[in-house]
C-alpha cells in the first residue's frame, strides 16, 4: 500500500489558513454571524485570501477545524455538515474555495468523538476517506481525542493514511499523533512520517508570548529526536495552532491578533521559518493591520520556510539571554536567528564569530549577510574568521541570511 511518504504531497511545507485559535467553537450563527464557523466565514476567507495577496504569497489551504459537522452522521453513516451553518454543504463550499485557487481543509478524529464532541471516525476510516475525497477535500487534520488505547490511536492513524491514499485523490494528512504519544512513550519518528504529511509535537499554541516562547524551548530540548525526521513530504508542527496575524498565533500564527508585540511576532515569523515549520495562520483576514499583513506575507521569510533543500533548523548555542539557530538552505545558504528572550530594559548586542556556523563551513572563506527581520537591509561580505554584531529587541529576533 502507498504510504503518505510516497503520496508525492508536502514537498516544502503546508501554508495555510485555519480557524481555530482565531474562532474556536463558536456555533451561535444568530449571536456571533462574523464569528461562527460557518460557510459564511470560509467564503468570506477564500475571498480575501484570493484578492489581497494570501494566495499569491504561498497560503493555499484554507481550513475547517473542529465543529464544522452535525452531530449525528446521516442515515448512510456519513459525516455531514451541519445544516444551518453549512446549508450549502461543503462539496460546495470545496468548488467555491478551487475556484479561487485556493484549496480546502477539512477535520476529523481518530476517536470516536471529537475533541468538541461531534462524531468522529473511529470504525469509519475508509468511509470518511472517501466521503472527503468525494466532496474534493485537499486536506485533513486529523485528532486524537477519545481514542481509548495508545495501540487503537496508532492503529486509527495507520488506517486513515492508508484509506486517504485508497481514494486516489492527493489530500495531505495532518497527524496529531505524536502529541497524545508523548505522556506515556516516546514517539517513532520514522514510522510517524511513513504514514503522516505532517504531525504535532506540541499543546495548541495560545496569542501570548509565554505560549510562543514555552514551543521554542520545547523544540531546542527535543530538536536531537525531531529535527533529523523533517524532510520533503514530512514536517514537524510545532503546535497545530496557527499563525494569527501580528498579535496572533504561528503554527498556528498567531500574528495578527491581540496578544503578542510587533517584536514576539517577529520572532514566531522568523523562528516558523528557522523550524521549517507548516505556516497556517489562525486570524481574521478581513480585518487585520498592514504591519501584519506585510509580516505574514514577507517574500524573504517565506523563502526560507519554503526552502527546497528541506533542512530544519536547530539551535547551535545560547548565551544569557541569547538564542543562536541556524538552518541549512539550498545553494550552501544559511538562514540565521538570534532571539533575545530578556523581558526588561532595552536593544542588546549579541556578538558571535562566523565559525560558528554550518560547523565553520558557512562563512569559509568568505560570505555576504544579509538581514531579513525585523527590516531587510544588506549588511555586507565577511570573511571566515569575522564576527557579527546585532542589535535585537527584547523577546525580538534578527533574521539572517547568509
């Protein structure tokens, strides 16, 4: 059987937008119309994803999360949309969405109930594969609430890889299962990224910098076992949550929102692209400022998220306060962040030598520096045994490209 390693899928990344963090679980249509996970909401999405430059800057998906169904499957055992809030179905809503050049995300579980509580597909794996493939669905997101044993969790995500492949229609396969793993035993890796796109590690990422900072450290304790599996057609998510907005969430991105600083949205930019993270924004593009819009649709930052070389990043060092990652990029690049975590006070110089990248091969004999974030500006040619001195904001990055 094919597995989601050979599906052809997730070469670079996924972009996208989601609606979870942004809109959560509100059903109340009467209360909330702007708000409530709708058929309205995905429309009025895909089309300002369509005319304000999200799609042309890489964000093809766009996603339904949890609640979008009735809360009984139909008298053939199929999922279904609820029929207040998606009147018109989501085959419909999916030919709305590819008409925009966009294309549509949809969620399920691998329990028997969501983690909201509607039907999930535990028993009908190859019934909701086809039902999605049928209704022209791009991607899933698949959970893992209420899904009993470890051995059922593993089994239920083997079986819907093999029944998404089954359809024959391309749908990348977004896992969450090595985050319910993780409690009770380490996660395989390699067998993970046999059958998943890509897979969570970590909690839903929340529009606060203490959410931000808590999956950075997280991914610089655990990079020795994640970073080595990421690759073309296999990613680690930092959370499953979503790039925001400016003041929002990243993986999700949360930038574009209300809880983070122009500098902490920098750094969750910057620090996506370092992780080669998937980027699925979680904001209400109808209305969000243009200092978040020029962020999240950066072409630089974008560039080396979506880097064909396929390198995760990882941190090489810290010092106080200091953060230095790098990631390899294609062409004998590097792109380079150094994150400042201090919460008081003012700008701080970070000095470090040039040998201490690509294990001193970066630089050798000689290399140009460009800065990316928070501005793009050429900082010149150094040689190998040079040192660079940057100036970073509290909780701020400075993105380089070497």
């Amino acid at each position: 059987a094919a597995l989601a390693l050979d599906n052809g899928l997730a070469r670079t990344p996924p972009m996208g937008w989601l609606h979870w963090e942004r809109f959560l679980c509100s059903t109340d249509c009467a209360a909330e119309p702007r708000r409530c996970v709708s058929e309205q909401l995905f429309v009025e999405m895909a089309d300002v994803m369509a005319a304000e430059g999200w799609r042309d800057a890489g964000y093809e998906f766009i996603c339904i999360d949890d609640c979008w169904m009735a809360s009984t499957r139909d008298e053939h055992h199929r999922l279904q949309a609820d029929p207040k809030r998606f009147p018109s179905g989501i085959r419909k809503l999916a030919d709305y969405v590819h008409s925009k050049g966009l294309k549509l995300g949809i969620y399920s579980d691998v329990g028997n109930k969501t983690c909201a509580g509607f039907p999930g597909s535990y028993n009908h794996y190859d019934l909701d594969a086809q039902t999605f493939a049928s209704w022209g669905v791009d991607l899933l997101k698949f959970d893992g609430c209420n899904s009993g044993t470890l051995e059922l969790l593993a089994e239920g995500y083997r079986r819907m890889s093999l029944a998404l492949n089954k359809t024959g229609r391309s749908i990348v396969y977004s896992c969450e299962w090595p985050f319910y793993l993780r409690p009770v035993q380490q996660p395989n890796y390699t067998e993970i990224k046999q059958y998943c796109n890509h897979w969570r590690n970590f909690f839903d990422v929340y529009d606060s910098w203490s959410s931000i900072k808590s999956i950075l450290d997280w991914t610089a304790l655990h990079q020795d076992s994640i970073v080595k599996i990421a690759g073309p057609g296999g990613w680690n998510d930092p959370d499953m949550a979503t790039l925001l907005g400016i003041f929002v969430v990243f993986s999700q991105l949360v930038i574009g929102n209300f809880g983070l600083s122009w500098d902490q949205a920098v750094t969750q930019m910057a620090m996506w692209a370092i992780m080669a993270a998937p980027l699925f924004m979680s904001n209400d593009l109808r209305h969000i400022s243009p200092e978040a819009k020029w962020l999240l649709q950066n072409k630089e930052v974008i560039a080396i998220n979506q880097d064909l070389l396929g390198k995760q990043g990882y941190q090489i060092t810290k010092d106080k306060n200091f953060e230095l990652w790098e990631r390899p990029l294609f062409g004998r690049a590097y792109a380079v962040a150094v994150l400042n975590h201090q919460e008081i006070g003012g700008p701080q110089n970070f000095t470090f030598s040039l040998t201490f990248l690509g294990n001193g091969l970066a630089c050798n004999p000689a290399c140009s520096v460009r800065q990316v974030l928070p501005a793009s500006r050429d900082l010149g040619v150094y040689s190998w045994v040079s040192s660079l001195s940057v100036e970073v904001n509290p909780t701020g990055t400075v993105l380089l490209k070497v």
